[in-house]
C-alpha cells in the first residue's frame, strides 16, 4: 500500500461526508446496487467509510467516482490511481471515525465475520484502522486481505442484495419463498416486512421473482400463480411517483408525463394507465423494494399520498396484477397512517426474521 493511495481514501472520505448527507448517500447505494441496510454504521461518517471499503475490496471504487461527478459535477472528484491499493491500516490521525468495534472480514472459519471483542478479547476502543495479529486455528495470520481467494465465481454478494441473475446462489429461503408466493394465489397485495438486514430485498428479488416467473415446484410441492409475467421492480427514491412511471413505461415519455400529473389528482391513474396498455394472458408482478424511502427520502406529503393511493388502487381493482413492497419494520408506525395501507396490513403481511441455524445450514 502507498501513502498516496491512504491520503486519496481518506479525502474522499471528506470529500463525501461534507458533500452528502445521509439521504444521498443512501441514494447512491441504490445506484450502485448495494443494499444500504447492510452497509454497517449509525452515523453519516461510519456508513462512508464501510461504504469505501467495501467498494475497494471489490475495485468499485471508479464508478463510485463516476457517479458522484455526475451528482456534484461542480466538485473536482480525483479519479481513482492506477496504482491504488486498498490500505491495509490507516495511520493515526486520518480517518478519525466512530467505530464500535474492528472488524475484519475473511472466509477464515466457516465463512465467520470477526469483530475485535472476539479476537482480542476486548473491545477496541481506537478509532482509526490498525493491523493486528490473530491467531485463528494455530496460524498466526497479520493480513487476512492477503489470503488467496478460492476458485470460482464468489457466491458472496458482500453489501449488495441479492437479484433474479443470482438465483442459482440463493439458498435457505425457499420455505419462505414458498410461503410468499403461496399466498399470492389468492392476494393481490402483500408486504415483506422485518428489521433492517433481514433479507428482505434479496427474499423477493432472487427468492420470489425467479419463482414466478419461471415454470418450478415450490419446496412445499405446490407451484406458483400461472400467467406470463412481468416484473417492474422498483425503489421509491425522493421522487416516487417519477420513479413509478419510468420504471412501467420506460419507452414512453408522454405517458410517464400524464401519469406524473394525473396522480396526484386521481388515484386511477396508474391503473387506467396500464389497463389501456394491457394485454392478454399477460400479468405485471410490481415489487417497491424499501417502501419506507417515501418517509425517508420523500418530502412532500401530496407526493407521498398519491403514490400510496395510486398502489392501493392498482391492487385493489387490477385482476392480473400483484403489488409486493419490502417494508423495513421500524417504519411500520408510519404506514399506519394511511387508512387504505392499514387496512390491507392487517390480512396481507409476512414478518421476516433473521434466517435460523435450520436455513443457514
């Protein structure tokens, strides 16, 4: 590792925390495909610096730099050395960050995550990077970052969620998975709802979709609704009703127009919209993956009741539609404020916990 290539880290890192807030970052964990829940860090500056380091590791680091170019082009954004190396240690005085613990990632003991407490014995209380050495098994090891990777394609996701292209890897679920769809049958709406980190993008994304839209036996024996299916998969974002029309109607600038105006007037909008479009034998599967960012990225509240009302409708009267949202448990509150989305949560959830020892296994 050059010191060159700890300085350009560690100015990104203020060059972000001052940049962006919160929100934004979130934001450009969506458009980098990661899933926000699993970076770790309560505060802005910890979730940055999980946030770089993960895409290091992984040599994303030049489309982080794309991106934010284009986000605050009027920023000067270094580009990424050629010669950067992820730093093994920050020296004492750069990235002074809250940390609650070290961690250190490595397919060490059966694919175990460590953290400082169980190591060394005690909490680390430093916060700043530092080397250590551990023993694990016998072997006394300084620099897990330098084991050789197995061979292959790694199955690991890291801090992205999984998606319908990762299938194959998606294992454990598929009790759950077969509960979800199961229960499709017979509703035209449902909501995945659990604690942050839970699973819950990955459940729908590579458990229920490939399930619907493929021709396969549940685990449970039984198969999935029939009919040729769609699937518009979805993030609110600040713009929820922008993101709606341009994820149904991507080649359609007018009608994505009409619907961004309409909506907020009439809450038969989407539906009359895509029943003018409709065909038949074919049906639309809609999944608004963490439908808790119209309470945290969505400001104005006539924005946020339209899309509620405009979804609530759709799965109401559209016979060839289901409507799944992935729901982050603490903001359930906020949902029940909404007459419509209480009245549906009452018969049509799915609490999702951490996966058990039996689904690990």
């Amino acid at each position: 590792m050059t010191a060159d290539s700890a300085t350009y880290l560690t100015t990104l890192h203020k060059q972000l925390n001052t940049a962006f807030n919160l929100a934004e970052i979130r934001t450009l964990c969506l458009n980098l495909n990661i899933d926000y829940e699993s970076v770790a860090g309560e505060e802005k500056p910890s979730r940055i610096r999980e946030l770089l380091l993960g895409l290091g590791r992984n040599g994303r680091l030049p489309e982080l730099i794309t991106l934010i170019s284009q986000e605050r082009p009027r920023l000067t954004w270094e580009a990424v050395p050629d010669d950067f190396q992820l730093p093994q240690s920050l020296a004492s005085g750069n990235m002074t960050v809250p940390a609650e613990s070290y961690h250190i990632y490595g397919d060490i003991v059966q694919g175990d995550k460590f953290s400082g407490d169980k190591i060394a014995g005690n909490k680390i209380e430093t916060q700043t990077y530092i080397e250590r050495q551990v023993i694990v098994q016998g072997i006394e090891i300084s620099d897990l970052e330098q084991l050789p990777p197995e061979l292959g394609e790694p199955p690991y996701k890291g801090l992205s969620y999984f998606t319908a292209n990762d299938h194959e890897w998606f294992f454990g679920r598929e009790k759950i998975t077969a509960v979800l769809v199961n229960r499709l049958h017979d509703l035209s709406f449902l909501a995945v709802v659990g604690d942050s980190g839970s699973g819950k993008s990955s459940l729908v994304r590579a458990g229920v979709i490939p399930t619907m839209t493929r021709d396969v036996t549940l685990a449970d024996g039984t198969v999935p609704p029939l009919g040729q299916w769609r699937v518009a998969t979805l993030t609110p974002t600040a713009r929820p009703l922008a993101k709606l029309a341009t994820t149904l109607f991507p080649n359609d600038h007018a009608q994505q127009a009409i619907l961004q105006e309409q909506a907020t007037q009439n809450s038969h909008a989407l539906h009359d919209a895509l029943a003018a479009q409709s065909k038949p034998g074919h049906k639309l599967l809609l999944v608004v993956d963490q439908f808790e960012e119209i309470f945290t990225l969505c400001e104005k509240e006539e924005v946020r009741q339209a899309f509620i009302n405009n979804l609530l409708t759709l799965a109401a009267e559209s016979t060839d539609i289901k409507l799944i949202i992935t729901l982050r448990a603490d903001f359930y509150a906020q949902c029940l404020r909404y007459e419509g989305l209480r009245q549906l949560l009452k018969t049509s959830q799915e609490p999702l916990g951490a996966m058990s020892s039996q689904e690990l296994a």
